[in-house]
C-alpha cells in the first residue's frame, strides 16, 4: 500500500494514547477505585480512554462522585504516578519537525494531569493546549477541536486530527477535519467505522513537511 498524502493548513493533536503511552498509569488509577466502590473494572476500562474524568465517573460510579472535585482528586492521584508513562513511538521527532504555530494540542485530560506528564516526558509544549476547561462539552462532541482549529487561526476542516479512542475519532470526525487514528488500542477497522480516514501503528508512519506557501504535506503510512 502507497503512503497517503493529506494537504493540511494545521494538525491536533490528543495526547493521551496518541502522544503518550498513559494505559498503564490510567488502568492503575481507575481500578483502584472501582475496587473502592465495588465495581467491575473491565467496563470502566473498556470505555474510560480518550473520556474525560468526569464524564466517567457519571457514567460508572455512584452518583456522589459526580463532582469536578471528585474528579480533580482522581486526576491528582493520577499526577504523580510518572513512571509508568511512554512516549509514543515517533511522537518526539515528529512534534519537534513542526513549525509551532502549526500544531495543537485537545486532551481530555485536565491540566494538572496533562502538563506534568509532558514536562516528564521532556516533550514541547505548544501554544495552544485545549482542555476541559476551556470547553463546555468533552469528547465525542467536536467543540475541543473546532476550538484549537478556531485559535490557531484556521478551520477545522483544514486541520488533520490525530487520535486513538473512538470518542475523539467522533469528535475529530464531527469537527469537519481529516482524522488519523492510532493503533494504541484500537484496530484499523475499528477506528475506521469510528470515523478515522487512515490509521497508523504509531507516529514513525507519520511525516510532514512545509510548503512554500505556509500549508502542510502530511503522509500517512498505514502499514
């Protein structure tokens, strides 16, 4: 299969599973306290990638915990439990080969959550990071990309989004752009009937290059 070519005026990025490995970390915190409260694992597993907190827990835990402080506290644990983080492979080489007003980043992750773990992982910051709280619906509603599309001074659906939860493929999807998904934990044809128009094993399938004219060329290697 020949690599694809995507002209491109922007990309986005989500982090979790697409920039960093945090499964480990995320698995660890949650079935912790579902074993607080009694509560099978794997659902909550199966469907807490690429959600925010809050959002899971309204969906699996007792109505108490329903709360941004409940969530916050979670998100806290979750803060200091570093070592259990990766960077996905190609994901450092292939931030640091993009002009900065290029790319953004939508995360589900609040900031105290998503900031440490990138200045652990030594990756670049960008200027514009989108998170829970700059936004009013999560994931799968595209309000988080349109929004990064919208401050990086373009729309959305000249921006490629890259992701590996079927929740941010929806929203990507749903914001109009090109959406690239991530073999993290998801098959091809899974991310596809999400929405994906490609996918990659991980970001070493990715390459972009500046044009002439400010726009982006990015090939996607599917193999």
């Amino acid at each position: 299969m020949s690599p694809a070519t995507i002209n491109a005026h922007g990309l986005i990025f989500d982090l979790d599973g697409t920039l960093i490995s945090t499964l480990e970390v995320t698995e660890q915190i949650y079935t912790s306290y579902c074993r607080q409260f009694d509560i099978d694992p794997a659902p909550v597993l199966a469907g807490c990638h690429g959600v925010p907190t809050l959002q899971v827990l309204r969906m699996f835990f007792p109505s108490h915990t329903h709360t941004q402080e409940f969530a916050n506290q979670m998100e806290h644990d979750s803060v200091i439990l570093l070592d259990g983080l990766q960077v996905i492979p190609g994901a450092d080489l292939l931030l640091r080969s993009l002009p900065m007003d290029k790319w953004s980043i939508f995360t589900s992750g609040m900031p105290m959550l998503a900031h440490p773990r990138i200045k652990h992982l030594k990756l670049p910051m960008p200027s514009v990071f989108i998170t829970p709280e700059n936004i009013t619906k999560g994931k799968p509603h595209p309000e988080g990309y349109v929004l990064a599309a919208k401050t990086m001074g373009m729309d959305p659906e000249h921006c490629v989004v890259f992701e590996d939860a079927v929740a941010g493929v929806v929203a990507g999807r749903d914001s109009n752009a090109v959406v690239v998904g991530i073999r993290t934990l998801l098959t091809d044809k899974q991310l596809k009937d999400a929405g994906a128009t490609y996918t990659v094993k991980d970001m070493t399938k990715v390459a972009v290059a500046l044009n002439p004219n400010g726009t982006l060329t990015v090939t996607i290697d599917e193999s």
